[in-house]
C-alpha cells in the first residue's frame, strides 16, 4: 500500500496543479508502514479494556506533532514542517504503543485455516476503511478542486474541530464497547440491555456537543483564531450533526463486530461511498463550503440510520425502546442551542469583542448552554441527569479527598 501511495502521488500533483502536492503525498507514503506497525499493540490495549492508548498515546501524538511543526515551521520550513509533524507525531506513538504492551513478536503458528478465519471476519473491516479513505480523497478533490485551496482549509480545519468532542466522548466508550459486546454475544438479555444504555449515552454525548458547534461554533472559531477563519467556523455549524450520525453508527457497528456478522458492515461501506460522495458533490455544487459541510453531516445522519436497522439483525431491539433512547435527548439540543444561539448573537456578540472579554463571553454562553441542556434533559430523561449528578458529585468528592491528602492511621481510628 505505501508504495502505491507512491506510485500515485504525481497522479495527486496533477490533480492539484502542483508539483508540491505531489512531493508531499510521495513523502506521506511511509505513513502507512507506520500504522501498519501499530495495529497489534493497539489491538492488545483495546482487548484488555485499557484507556492508556487514549490517556498517553493520544496526548503524546497531539503535543508531538504541535511541538515539532511550530518548530519547523518558524524555521521556515512551509508545508514540509507539517509532514514533519505528522510523522514525528507517528514514531511518538509507534514507539509509545509498544512500551505500553508486554506482548512481543515471536515464531507463530500461522495456518491458512487460521488466515481464512481472519480474512473472513477482517475484510469488511479493511474494506470499509479503503471506502473511507477514497471518500476522504473525494472531499479533498472536490472542495479543493471545484472551489479553491483556501475552501479546502476552511473545510477540513471545521472538520477537525467539529469531530474534536465527538471523539473525545464516543471514541472513549467505543474502545471498549467492542471487547464488551464481543464477551456478552451469547447473552440475549445483557447484550439487549448493554446495545440500548450505549446508544442512549452515545446519544447524549453526541447531542450535547452538537448543540454547543451549533449555537457557539461560528463565534468560537473566530474569538480563538481570528477573523479571517471566520467561513471555517460557518462550515464548523453545518458539519454540527456529524456527532449525531457518529453515535449511531459507532454503538452499531461495534455490536455487529461483537457477535461476529461483519459481512453486514458491507452495507455500511456502499453507504458510505455511494451516499457520501453523491451529497457531496450534489451539495458543493449548490452550496459551495456550506453545502460541502453540510453533506457531512447529512451523510453521518443517514448512515447512522442504516446501522441501527442492520444492528436489529443482531440485537432484537423494540421500536419503543430504541426510538427513547435515539430521541429523549433530543429536545435538550434543540432547547438549550436555541437559547444560547439568541443569548450569543443578540446580546454577548463575542466576535465582535476584545480577545480577552470575548472569552469570558464564550465561557458565560457556554455556561448559559450547560444549565439550558441539563435543564432540559432533567425532564426528558430524569434517569441520565441524575447519574449525571451522581458521576459530578463522585468526582467532586475525589478531588477533596485528594486535597485533604491521606488521612492517618489514628483519624480513620
């Protein structure tokens, strides 16, 4: 794969009309080696439920590739300062994976009988990611070469943020999500209840998140990094429903990769593409970045639903209880992002301040949306606020104790 990534990169530079483009994909080609190496440790923290990957990894990969980009790049280094992040940012990790396992290459015992068994469960998988990565080329092509370069950075940078707190607080549940469904397969009762209370949570992650990009998004991008990313912070509101899709498809897929189906991922792959690049080049055609941006977020939406109905292959869900756990958070985005987007634009107007009272105002309308949202969700769904008290005043308690320090022999006594 590495090399046909560089095989193809002066078919990218032509794409693009730049000879740079080109030198860049060719030098990103040995990335693929780099994850290559990566995916047995990262397999082996994720079977024994470990979150280091997220804690330790995922910090070092985004501090290595900061320091050492910035660093290049004040040195005049231009694009090739971020290739030299990214795979500073890569070695970080590779090498931060392996110290984080025991587990170390030795002589096998491969067998084809082992391989089909592999090949069969893994290449839906391998496919979708393929699927996925042509469909990311397709947006770079399409924003890029239909609208111009500078859309093209508008877009991904909103893409960048707006997928931010998804991963933040999907990605973390669905990391173990799969060796949990993958252990309760053969329980009917646990499986049931396990999918619906990740869907639910999933749900109200997502919700909340997508409510804050849609109220506050276009204001916190230009208070944090200027006027002129201002249409980064308009595609950032558009791609607002990412999250949504997301949860679906992420508590889903992770259900069907438990009980083995992976075939039924299949779906899910054509999806992607099919729908995906089709909304994507109908919308950028009519709405240029917004329609771009928009697509995302339509494309997260439709296939999320395609996942819930191939998941009732494998988890027998009533209509009744899922439609309460897709729908109860619901109201809480649509309160609490409607109040903050009027207390926003009608009164703090934090765009259009000062650096230093424009963040005030950003924190005061972010507290404004966390009172509305919790509010909101108290009522239509009494059971998550409370276990979401529940978790705020067990960590509050922990942070106590830790300021008061150990208490001594005598005191417990």
């Amino acid at each position: 794969m590495a090399l046909a990534a560089l095989v193809v990169a002066p078919l990218i530079g032509r794409i693009f009309g730049s000879d740079t483009v080109a030198l860049v994909a060719a030098a990103s080609s040995g990335l693929l080696v780099l994850n290559a190496l990566m995916n047995v440790p990262e397999a082996l923290l994720q079977r024994e439920f470990s979150v280091r990957r997220r804690l330790v990894v995922g910090p070092l990969v985004s501090i290595t590739f900061a320091v050492v980009s910035v660093s290049l790049a004040a040195m005049g280094w231009g694009v090739w300062a971020l290739v030299g992040g990214i795979y500073a940012s890569q070695i970080a990790a590779l090498l931060a994976l392996w110290l984080l396992v025991s587990w170390r290459p030795r002589r096998g015992r491969a067998s084809v009988r082992l391989w089909r068994e592999l090949a069969r469960y893994g290449f839906p998988l391998a496919l979708g990611t393929v699927v996925a990565r042509g469909r990311t080329l397709a947006e770079a092509f399409v924003v890029g070469r239909w609208l111009s370069p500078s859309s093209l950075g508008f877009f991904r940078y909103a893409q960048r943020i707006g997928r931010l707190p998804t991963t933040a607080i999907i990605e973390i549940g669905s990391n173990s999500l799969f060796p949990a469904f993958s252990r309760i397969a053969g329980d009917r009762d646990r499986m049931l209840a396990a999918y619906r209370r990740a869907l639910h949570w999933g749900m109200v992650a997502a919700s909340a998140t997508a409510g804050l990009m849609l109220a506050l998004g276009e204001p916190a991008v230009v208070v944090l990094f200027g006027e002129p990313w201002r249409n980064a912070g308009i595609a950032l509101v558009a791609m607002s429903g990412i999250g949504i899709g997301y949860a679906m498809t992420c508590v889903s897929e992770e259900a069907i990769k438990g009980v083995g189906r992976t075939k039924l991922l299949n779906w899910l792959t054509a999806m992607d593409m099919i729908v995906g690049v089709g909304l994507l080049v109908t919308l950028t055609l009519w709405g240029g970045l917004i329609g771009a941006s928009l697509s995302l977020s339509i494309t997260s939406i439709v296939i999320g639903v395609v996942m819930l109905v191939l998941a009732r292959q494998v988890v027998i869900v009533p209509l009744r209880q899922l439609a309460s756990a897709l729908l109860t958070p619901m109201p809480a985005l649509a309160v609490a992002a409607g109040i903050t987007w009027l207390f926003e634009h009608y009164l703090m107007k934090a765009d259009l301040r000062p650096l230093p009272v424009a963040v005030g105002f950003l924190l005061l309308d972010g507290l404004v949306y966390v009172i509305a949202y919790f509010s909101i969700l108290s009522i239509f769904a009494r059971p998550s606020a409370k276990a979401i008290l529940r978790i705020g005043r067990g960590a509050a308690q922990k942070i106590r104790e830790r300021r008061r320090g150990p208490v001594s022999a005598k005191a417990q006594t």
